[in-house]
C-alpha cells in the first residue's frame, strides 16, 4: 500500500501551479489498493466497526462528521449503503455543517428534509436538459478542444494535468459565467477552499474571497440576468420562495469540489481503465455506443469519491446490523461499487457489464445534481481523444502509472503517446 506515485515531480513548493497545490492540499493518499481490504472486511460484516483509516492502520484524519456518541462504523456492503443512503429521516447529512460547512456555508449538502427538497427544485432549475445541450455544445466542446489543440501535434501528453484536471473547472467557470480572465484567480481560491482540512486560515481566507466575489456577480445578474447559472440562482423561484444571497454563495462555493474535482478524477479514472485494457479502448474507438456503459463502468470500478457519511437520528437495523442512535455512519460508495453480491467479478473492469446501479453518484434524496453534466463532460473528452488522437496508449517509457487515494481516488498522472 504505499504511493510513489506516477512522478508529476509537482512539489508543494510550486505555489503557481494550481495542479501542485491541489495536489498537495488533497493528497493522493498513501493507499494504493483500498479493494483487498473492503473485501475482507464486507466479507466479515456489512459494516466495519471504527473508522476508516484504523481498517488501514493509517492515522487519525480529520472526520467529515463527528459523532457525539464516539461511534463510527462505516457501510460496505451495497445493500447497506443504498438502505443508508435512501433513508435520510434516520441517516442525517446535517453533520456536514461542523465540517465543510464552515466554509462553504450552509449548503444543500447538509440539508434534510423537509429543507433539501425545496431547496434541491430551486437550484435544479439550474440544470435542465436545455441547458446541458446549451453547455454541451457552446462550452464544454470548445473548452475540450482547445486544451486537446495544445498537446495533438506532440505526438506525447500526460492527460491529468493537460486535460482532465484543467477542463472541469474551466467548464465551471464557463457555466457561471465568469469572465474568462478571472479563471487563474477562481482556480486558485477553489483549491485553496478545498485546502481547508490541511490549511484552515488559507481555507477561510479564500471562502471569504469567493464569497465577496460572488456578491459582486450576484449583484449584477440580479439587476440584469444573463443565460448562465447565477442568472437562474438569482431568479429561481418556487412557491413564492427564493433563494437568499447567502444560499447561493454556498451552492456556488460547493460546485467547486463537487463538480470540479469529481469530474476530473472520474474522467481520468475512466481514462485509466481503458489505457490500461487497450482492446476495450479499441471497441470504444469503434462502436461509440459503448460510450454509455463505458462511463458508468468506470464510475463503478474507480469512484472518483469513495466515501460520504451520515450520522444516525435514532437506533436502526441495516443489512442485519444494528446501528445506535448519534454514530456517525461512513458510507463507502467505493466498497458497495465492489460487493460481489451486486457485480459478478467486481474488480474486473469491463465496459460491457451491466454497472447501472453503481453508488459513485449515491443514492437517494441527496443523488448528485451533476450527474448528467458529469456524464456528458466525459463523453465530449472521451469523444473527442478517440477522434483526434489515432493509437492512443500508455507511454511504454513510464513504468507503474496507477490510481491511488482512499477518500479520492485517481492516477496522479497518465503519460500518453498517441500518432
Ligand atoms: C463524476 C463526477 C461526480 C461524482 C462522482 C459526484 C458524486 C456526488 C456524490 C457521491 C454526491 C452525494 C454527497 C452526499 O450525499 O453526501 C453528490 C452530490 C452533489 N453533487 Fe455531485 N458528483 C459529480 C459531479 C458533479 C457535478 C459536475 C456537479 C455540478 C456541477 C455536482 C454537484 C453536486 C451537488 C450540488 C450535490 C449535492 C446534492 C444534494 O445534496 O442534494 N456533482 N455528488
């Protein structure tokens, strides 16, 4: 289990390189292989006793939530981890308030019921089908093209940090609207959010920056709506109720991790899969309905999130277990996507299985707003690789490219060649 990486040769030192600090800040992690150990532990019990990182003899990380009661156990099966996740009356997500809520303010994230469901239809009017084929085609297609430009005559990339890692942010920035020479200055503050399990005053300073930040935009838009996001957010209404100046911030400040570095390590995570078993990168090449079922192979295989929490509001049953009221329930999203009592020969990646019902986006009422923007993201870089780059494959130079992490998981580089 140890990482020495795939050698970017990043330091944290590099503080202009947005890939360096991210990398930094976030860690890949030291946990190459998580599966073995989920194995043996799911094998034992649906859910493992403690908290994650003493399953791996790591040591102790700061916890998404705390549980009063000092009782953690983590679900592992899929049976436990989709009861879990469907039932947000007994497994609450407001315990994400003492963690990322700090900075990202009070956020759908650690909203239950009835509150999450009015908020959700607010912010969800945000992403309709027309907007995604707006996005598709007036963004996320030229965004992906242009990075490809930089690299096609080279013959030689590393996919991370040239395209998976730089596009998803882009498409963001893009969606809200942001002008295009304030992208250097959002990355930086959106990594530096994310830092703030490591670096807490630079996490505050920089939820405050995109907080006065926003304010200004928010201001703008709602005197004069444009066709992007905060133009919705500002004008959303349902019922008589809109969303409150400090309600956007904070779905604004979330879309940065949710949306960013999710995608980033799934579309490189699928990337993986496919370099790495080259005859399913040639089906793909050249059956494009495959696409589908690739990207949600992928998902499943290698979730880019591996784990979520809840903590319970009362005593509960739960694939047979009994959990007590106030322990904080750690959801593996990584582990259920591998129970082979849902997916015959779990840790085999192939594109042609039927992976539909995978946990990488949950489950239940908090399922990732993203999910299609995320999956049509993938698909136009995917797309677009296939089409432009002939013989696509591993740099033969490099030796031991891998996913690594336990919270996230991606490779921290994919050197190519390709022509
Ligand atoms: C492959 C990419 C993605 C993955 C794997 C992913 C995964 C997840 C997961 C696991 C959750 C549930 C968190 C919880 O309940 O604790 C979630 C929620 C969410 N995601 Fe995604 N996400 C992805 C992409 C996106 C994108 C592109 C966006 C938007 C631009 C987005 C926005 C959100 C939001 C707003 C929520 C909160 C929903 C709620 O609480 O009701 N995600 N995502």
């Amino acid at each position: 289990m140890s990482d020495d990486g795939a050698g970017h040769g990043a330091g944290q030192g590099d503080a202009t390189d947005p890939f360096a600090v991210f990398d930094a800040f976030t860690g890949s992690g030291t946990v190459r292989d998580p599966y073995p150990t989920f194995a043996a532990l799911r094998a034992q019990s649906p859910f493992f006793r403690g908290r994650l990182e003493q399953a791996f003899g790591l040591p102790e990380m700061p916890q998404i939530m705390t549980a009063k009661s000092g009782e953690y156990l983590v679900a592992l099966s899929w049976e436990a981890v989709s009861q879990v996740l469907l039932d947000g009356e007994t497994f609450s997500s407001a315990g994400y308030g003492e963690s990322m809520g700090l900075v990202m303010g009070h956020s759908i994230l650690e909203m239950d019921e009835p509150e999450h469901r009015t908020y959700r239809a607010l912010v969800q009017q945000a992403f309709t089908l027309k907007a995604m084929e707006r996005w598709e085609r007036d963004l996320v297609a030229p965004i992906v093209h242009a990075l490809i430009d930089r690299f096609a005559d080279r013959r030689r990339a590393d996919l991370v940090r040239e395209l998976t890692f730089p596009f998803p942010i882009q498409v963001i920035a893009a969606m809200l609207g942001l002008p295009e020479d304030d992208l250097p200055e959002f990355h930086r503050r959106a990594v530096e959010l994310i830092s703030i399990a490591v670096d807490i005053e630079r996490g505050f300073a920089a939820s405050m920056a995109l907080r006065d930040y926003f304010a200004t935009i928010l201001a703008e838009r709602r005197r004069e709506p444009k066709e992007d996001v905060i133009s919705v957010l500002a004008h959303a209404e349902l019922n008589g109720q809109r969303l409150t100046d400090e309600e956007v911030y904070a779905f604004l400040r979330l879309l940065l991790p949710a949306g960013a570095e999710t995608t980033y390590r799934s579309s490189s995570n699928l990337l993986f899969g496919l370099l790495t078993h080259p005859e399913q990168m040639e089906a793909l090449r050249a059956d494009r309905s495959l696409m589908r079922g690739a990207i949600e192979e992928g998902l499943r295989w290698e979730a880019p999130l591996t784990g979520i929490a809840r903590t319970a509001t009362r005593d509960a049953v739960v694939d047979g277990v009994a959990i007590p009221e106030g322990a904080v329930v750690g959801v593996s999203l990584g582990a259920a996507n591998r129970d082979p009592r849902r997916f015959a020969d779990p840790d085999r990646f192939d594109i042609r299985r039927d992976a539909r019902q995978h946990m990488a986006f949950a489950f239940g009422p908090h399922t990732c707003i993203g999910m299609h923007l995320a999956r049509m993201e993938t698909t136009v870089a995917l797309n677009a690789l296939l089409d432009r780059l002939p013989e696509l494959r591993l740099d033969p130079e490099v030796d031991d490219v891998h996913v690594t992490g336990l919270g996230f998981r991606s490779p921290r580089a994919l050197p190519v060649v390709f022509g």
